[in-house]
C-alpha cells in the first residue's frame, strides 16, 4: 500500500449526536477514602500513595483529574523519599512532619503547614526529620495526553519556592478584613513564583493554580459553579461539609475530595473553628482562554 492510500485509511469521519458529546465519561465527585487509610496507617512504609482516578475517568495512565494527578508522600523518622515525575512541575503541601527536599542541587527546609515547588522532571529527594506526610500534586496526565516532554528544570519558568505557614496566615489576614461587595467564592490566598505573572497572575503554572481556601465558624461558601475541577484537602474541617449538586461529602482530617467542573458546590462550615483547605485546581487553563465559566446560580439554587 502506497503512501496516499495509507493516508486515506487513516481519516475517519465521526458525526455525533451531540454537538459536544466526545463520548468521554464524566469526572466523579469522589472522597478518596481507601488513599487517606492507608495514608494515616502507622504500618505503611515511606512510599507514595496515587489517588487514581483513571479507570473512571478511562484514562490509561494515572490521573487524579484529566490534567492532575495527586498523591500522599509518607516519610518515616529518619528515612527518605526520591522520586522523579515527568511533569512541568510538583506542588506540595505538608500535612504533619519536618524535613527537607533536594531537586536541581536546591535543598528547601519546611516543615507541617508549608507548601513548597520544583520544576519538574529532575529527581526529587524527601528525608524527613519526624513522621512525615504530604499531598503532592503534578500536571503529568497533562503531558501524557498531549505527548509531550517538560522543559528541563534548569529551563523552567517555575523556581523553586518555599510557602510559610505564618507567611500564609498573614496573606488570609489581610483577606479577611477586605470590606464591600463579595467578588470570590472564598476567603483564600494562592501561590506562585511570579514567573506566571507575565501571563496569568497569581498561578503556579499554566495547568495548575494552588491555594489555602478559608471560611469562618459558621460560614457558608455559597453554591457557586466554574470550570476548573478542584482537588480540596482538608486542613481544619471539623462540623465542616460540602455539597456537591445534591451530594454531602463530610470532612475528615486530611482527606482528599474531587468537586467536577461545571458542578454546582458549596462549603457549610458548622464546627467551632476556622475551615481551612489546600485546593489544586486546572483553573489557569480556562484563565489564559478568558473562560472561566464562574457564576452564581440563581436564587432557587443551592
């Protein structure tokens, strides 16, 4: 078979029913139950535990979201933890623990309530000081999907950065005393290392935005509705609930819960403290298109 007829075998004609109907299943409002077990475990060793989501999503590598894949780090006293993911870069947050990390010859200190970030694609290396455990977050199903490789760390927009517990708490301070009209859903503060500034301002990269997501004792972070998908970790949520369309999913310490895009949520805080969350979303995708689809639904909603 020539060239040309081989080229002709290669075109299909696809004619759905739906004008964007691509026969892709939905992505699932989903507590990761059986993760956060083996997480908090004292019998599991120093590993990494995915949160996997690609047999529902039919996806065929790892994925917590179609461009985000999330993970428990859990490090013992003492020990170490090296990996090297193919990603544009790593975001973490440490939920209990003390130690360092090394990537491209930079050694970060942190310890429980910092978040920290490399560029992605160099080796990682963790070495916890007491019994460690971090939520990481990556863009790999990202590359996976589009075939294509990170740039080298060394060439990454992204620098190495570390984020302060009471660097953060100053940020929500200054958030919460804001007066006038409310313009967000929440009380929050992200991260970046500015070099997203030049494009869309006050994001990680252009696959990932990171924040510390707030609400007071009491509060309720009204149903509202965007495209990006979120992965929220909870920090401090006791009495704290969320509502996902006519789902309650209950917070416990330091699960990880899925909210789907275009999928009406709210927040409910009715414990006596402040909520506080770690939240990954894919939002800088639909930013740098101008198509956040954000809104609030209408008065019968929620």
């Amino acid at each position: 078979m020539n060239a040309a007829d081989t080229a002709e075998t290669n075109a299909f004609y696809v004619t759905p029913e739906g004008a964007f109907d691509r026969g892709l299943p939905p992505i699932p409002a989903h507590r990761f139950d059986a993760e956060r077990e083996r997480a908090l475990d004292p019998a599991t060793p120093t590993g990494i535990i995915l949160l996997d989501l690609s047999a529902a999503l039919n996806i065929d590598w790892p994925a917590t979201t179609p461009e985000l894949l999330a993970r428990y780090l859990v490090i013992r006293p003492g020990e170490r933890l090296s990996h090297r993911f193919q990603a544009t870069g790593e975001m973490h947050y440490v939920l209990k623990g003390a130690g360092r990390s090394t990537s491209g010859g930079v050694t970060l200190e942190w310890r429980a309530g910092d978040g920290f970030c490399f560029p992605g694609g160099a080796e990682t290396v963790h070495q916890a000081d007491e019994d460690t455990l971090i939520v990481s977050t990556t863009d790999e199903p990202h590359h996976r999907h589009f075939r294509t490789q990170p740039v080298p760390a060394s060439e990454s927009f992204l620098l190495p950065a570390v984020f302060r517990q009471d660097r953060i708490d100053a940020a929500l301070g200054l958030v919460h005393v804001r007066e006038g009209p409310v313009k967000t859903a929440g009380k929050y503060v992200t991260f970046s290392t500015g070099g997203m500034d030049r494009t869309v301002r006050g994001t990680l990269m252009p696959t990932m935005l990171a924040s510390i997501n707030t609400l007071e004792a009491g509060g309720v972070q009204k149903a509202h509705i965007h495209n990006a998908v979120a992965i929220t970790v909870s920090l401090q949520g006791e009495g704290v609930h969320s509502m996902i369309g006519e789902t309650r999913i209950d917070w416990l310490p330091w699960s990880v819960m899925l909210t789907p895009p275009l999928q009406q949520h709210s927040h409910h805080n009715e414990g006596p403290g402040m909520m506080r969350s770690f939240v990954v979303q894919d939002g800088p995708l639909f930013y740098h298109l101008r198509a956040t689809g954000f809104r609030w639904p209408g008065p019968t909603a929620g």
